[in-house]
C-alpha cells in the first residue's frame, strides 16, 4: 500500500522540486518535441525559491519521499498552476490528483470561483488525467510555438461564459 501525502513547501524542498521539475518537464519536452519552447525547464533553485516567496507551493510525497509539486498563485479569483509536475515513478500512482485536490481545497477556502492551467493539447493522456480531475478545455493559442490548452475547472457554476484566457493571457 502507498502513503500519500500533500505538504506546504519548505525551503529544503527546493532542490527535490528542483529535481521534481527537471525530470516531469523533461520528459514533457521531449514528448512535445520542442525542448526550446518549455519554459519549466529553465527554472533554477533561485526561481524556485522566489515562487516559494510569492506563491504558494505544494509538496506531494509517495512513501516518505517528495515526488510531486505544484505552484500556483491567486489571480482574480481563480487558483492558477504555473508548475505542476509528478516523477515519472510516481505517476499513476494518485499523487497527481491528490495534488490537485489540495489546491481544490484551497482555492474553495480562498473564495476562488476555478482551478486552471495550461499544458498540452496534443498530449492525450494529459488531457485525460485533466479531464478525471474535472478539468475542460477552455481555449486553445499558440503563443509558445506549439497547442497550448487553458485548461479550468470550476468549482462554483456560473451560467456566464467567463474568458479565463484574457486572464492568463501572459502565463
């Protein structure tokens, strides 16, 4: 049986989301084709540490050792992933919705209307994992050189369509 657990970030996490980071973007980068265009991949520990400052950053353990990450910030009440990444060994393993789940939480308690994101369009089992979360394709740009999907999951109904694109237009 596998522990899972979700943590606030420490400054010691750094270098393990650090590492956390590199490997899942990596591996996005090369799936995508286009290493040059994944920004995650120029992140540092002095990056990290400046997000850690500015955001809020979770940790996600499987068994004791830190194997997932997210950062996200709050940004006219929705909950924004600016990082979201699994070790490779640990995905499938739940970690990744657990993650999610924590910042459901959060972002409940904070008020925030929508969860969202931006990853692949063309990466089906990304899209399929966002989709079990509750998660829908918003809207679909280009600006990074390849198909970039804001993804949302709202967590109080509107009848309105919002544009949450005009909101992370430069995310």
């Amino acid at each position: 049986m596998q522990n899972l657990k979700v943590r606030p970030a420490q400054i010691s996490d750094i270098p393990a989301i650090y590492d956390i980071t590199r490997e899942a973007f990596s591996k996005y980068a090369h799936d995508l084709g286009k290493p040059e265009m994944v920004k995650a991949l120029n992140d540092t520990e002095e990056s990290i540490l400046r997000d850690l400052k500015e955001k809020h950053i979770l940790v996600g353990e499987l068994n004791g050792k830190a194997s997932g990450a997210v950062r996200y910030e709050f940004i006219e009440g929705v909950a924004y992933f600016s990082r979201f990444s699994v070790k490779l060994f640990a995905q499938s393993c739940g970690l990744g919705g657990a993650l999610i789940k924590e910042v459901v939480n959060q972002a409940n308690k904070a008020g925030c209307r929508a969860v969202a994101l931006h990853t692949s369009s063309r990466m089906a089992s990304l899209i399929r994992f966002y989709y079990n979360q509750g998660f829908f394709v918003h809207s679909v740009n280009t600006s990074r050189g390849y198909y970039r999907a804001l993804l949302v999951r709202e967590l109080k109904y509107s009848a309105d369509c919002i544009d949450y694109a005009s909101l992370f237009s430069d995310k």
